[in-house]
C-alpha cells in the first residue's frame, strides 16, 4: 500500500532563495535516485511565497526509509529546518481515490 504525505512549512524571507534552492536539489535527487518515490511534488503558495506544500506518494516503507536516509535529504534538513518560523508539519493520508499512472497498477 503506498503511503501518502504532506509537509508544509513556512520559511524566514531572508532564506526563500536558499530554500528554494535545496527543494530543487532535492527533488532532482529525488527524480534521478528514488525508483520507489513515486510521485513528489513541491509548491510555494501564491499569496505567501514563504510558504511551502511538499506532496510525496512513496511506493511502501523501504522506499519512505530510504528517502529519509539519504544524503540529499540530509542536506535539504540542515538547510531548509533552521530556516523554518515553525517546526514542518509532516501529514499522512489515505488513497480514496487518483487519476494518476504508477507502474504496477
């Protein structure tokens, strides 16, 4: 069963360019390194450009284990963690319905 999360985040608007920068690394890291996240996804909001909505659809715990433990995650935390007003609020959700193509389905 895959596992569904967000996490949302407002940063300090003297560290958005720097943040925004470990977003892009991480995803691309994510893209090229993690087979078995299957969907990741990075926002800022609109109305308030310090703040921020990951979405993460990871295929079963191994693949969430290993994403937390790599070095990109790594970086992306010592960069993005200290630049947060508030801790990052980490949700999980259960799949009711998605029009989205995963391999295997």
């Amino acid at each position: 069963m895959p596992i569904i999360m967000t996490a949302r985040y407002q940063v300090r608007p003297q560290k958005i360019d720097q943040c925004k920068q470990a977003i892009r690394n991480l995803v691309e890291y994510v893209k090229e390194n993690e087979k078995g996240t299957l969907y990741y996804i990075a926002k800022q909001e609109t109305l308030n450009p310090y703040a921020f909505l990951h979405m993460m659809i990871f295929q079963d715990d191994v693949a969430l284990t290993m994403h937390r433990s790599s070095g990109a995650a790594e970086r992306f935390v010592n960069i993005v963690y200290p630049s947060t007003i508030d801790p990052i609020e980490f949700k999980e959700y259960k799949e009711i319905a998605h029009n989205l193509n995963f391999p295997g389905q």
